[in-house]
C-alpha cells in the first residue's frame, strides 16, 4: 500500500485548498441540495380585515365517505371500528363494465317501419351505454383492513371514486 499524497493541482500552500477551490464533503448548500429549515417565521402573515389573523386549516376541509368508510378529523370511520387516518393504504378496483346494445324499443321501429320502406333499418344504429358492477375500496391502516363496494352507476363513476381516494390519500400522509 502506498501512503496518500497531496493533491499536487490543489491551491494553496503545502497542496491545501485555497479560495474557491473544490473541497471534498460537505459544503454550503446550493440549488438543487436540501435547504435548511428556516428558524424564523415568515415575514408576512396572511390577515383577513382588521388586522385579525386568518383561519389556519386543519388537517382537513371537513368529511366524507365512500361507501361506508367516513373520514372524519384524523381516523377512518368503518363498520368494523376506527382506524388512524395518517399512514392509511388505500386500494380502488375497478368491476365494472360499460356494455353497448340496440334497446328494445328501436328493434320494434326497425321492423315496423322497415314494411313501409327501408328507412326503418335506421332505427338499429340506436345505441344505448349500460353500465354494471361496482367499485372495490380497500383500506388498510392500524394493523386493520376494510373493504366496501360502491356500485356503478354511470361509466365515470370509477373516476369520481379516484378523485375521492386521492384526497383520502393526501389527507393520509
């Protein structure tokens, strides 16, 4: 093994680094490295009129449900007991299909009209959107687990449903 020698292209005097010469470790913070806390409040402090300081909002903008988990301050409502809310895992599973038909009725048009003249086959491009099933939301938190599902209505009610986890999901951190 060979001894470590100094850096011979360093600056300074004896191979030491001098003023604005790279230095090994840790240094000043820059952009793009963690900052430190500032210690200070802010300088400015939001008020409403008169000078009265404005509303901090708590942990959460009020409660909700989805089927029938409710949310309410910082625990998870369930049939089954409660739950932390913070550090909560939440699931959604889709099981539900939108399936597109010829409806009855325009079936009954189309023959009906089809013995007067050939107009009557127009009435088979009529097309209706039906959806079934419903949405699986699973929560886990506490060492507890919690299923529901929520029917589907509509082809964007997984949509809305996401929308309401997201917010359980941020409100969980």
């Amino acid at each position: 093994m060979s001894e470590q020698q100094p850096n011979p292209y360093a600056g300074g005097p004896g191979g030491q680094p001098g003023p604005g010469d790279y230095t090994w470790g840790p240094g000043e913070p820059s952009y793009g490295y963690p900052q430190p806390y500032p210690t200070a409040p802010p300088p400015y402090q939001p008020t409403m009129g008169a000078g009265l300081p404005a509303p901090v909002p708590g942990p959460m903008g009020g409660s909700f449900a989805l089927g029938d988990i409710t949310i309410a301050g910082d625990q998870i409502i369930t049939p089954s007991g409660t739950m932390p809310l913070r550090g909560a895992m939440w699931n959604a599973t889709d099981f539900s299909r939108t399936e597109e038909k010829i409806p009855t009725h325009a079936i009954v048009l189309a023959i009906v009209f089809a013995l007067f003249c050939l107009v009557g086959l127009l009435f088979l491009l009529m097309k209706e959107k039906v959806t079934t099933g419903y949405i699986q939301v699973t929560v886990t938190s506490g060492g507890r687990h919690h299923s529901t599902m929520i029917p589907a209505s509509d082809p964007y009610a997984m949509q809305w449903v996401m929308g309401q986890l997201n917010h359980a999901r941020s409100l969980s951190i």
